[in-house]
C-alpha cells in the first residue's frame, strides 16, 4: 500500500503522512490506516491503482493532498525538510 502511494507522491515520508493523516474524499473522508482497519484494504488498493494509472479524481486533487502533506510535515517534522 505505502509503495503504491510512495510512486504517487514521489516520497516515503510524504507516502506515510498521507496513509496516517490525508481524509480521501472518495471513502467519506477517512484516512488510509482507518480504511485498512477497518478492513477495506483492497477497496483503497485499487484506488491507488486508478491513481496511478491516471483515472480522474486523480492529478489535481492529489497535488492539494501533496501540498496539504508538505504542511503537516513541516509541522510535525521540520528537521526533514529540505
């Protein structure tokens, strides 16, 4: 799942913030880990994977979670941005 969402974003830390943090507007809002503990782990799976393979809800709505990402980062850990 975190390889699939590293190939997104382009980075593993930015990769975990969003598995831990990022509400998916498509699965109401909850975040990743929710959704894989919940047990939908394949459902969010082949999210990632229309994602990647440029479906739509996909580009624009990923670069706002991207920048949303850098923001908690450099919140939660300013030492690792460079």
């Amino acid at each position: 799942m975190l390889e699939a969402a590293e190939r997104l974003f382009g980075s593993e830390l930015l990769a975990q913030i969003w598995f831990h943090e990022e509400p998916i507007n498509v699965f109401d809002y909850k975040a990743a880990e929710d959704l894989v503990a919940s047990g939908r782990a394949a459902e969010l799976m082949l999210y990632l994977q229309s994602l990647e393979a440029g479906q739509p809800d996909n580009l624009q709505v990923e670069n706002g979670v991207k920048k949303r990402m850098v923001a908690i980062l450099v919140r939660l850990r300013p030492e690792a941005v460079f």
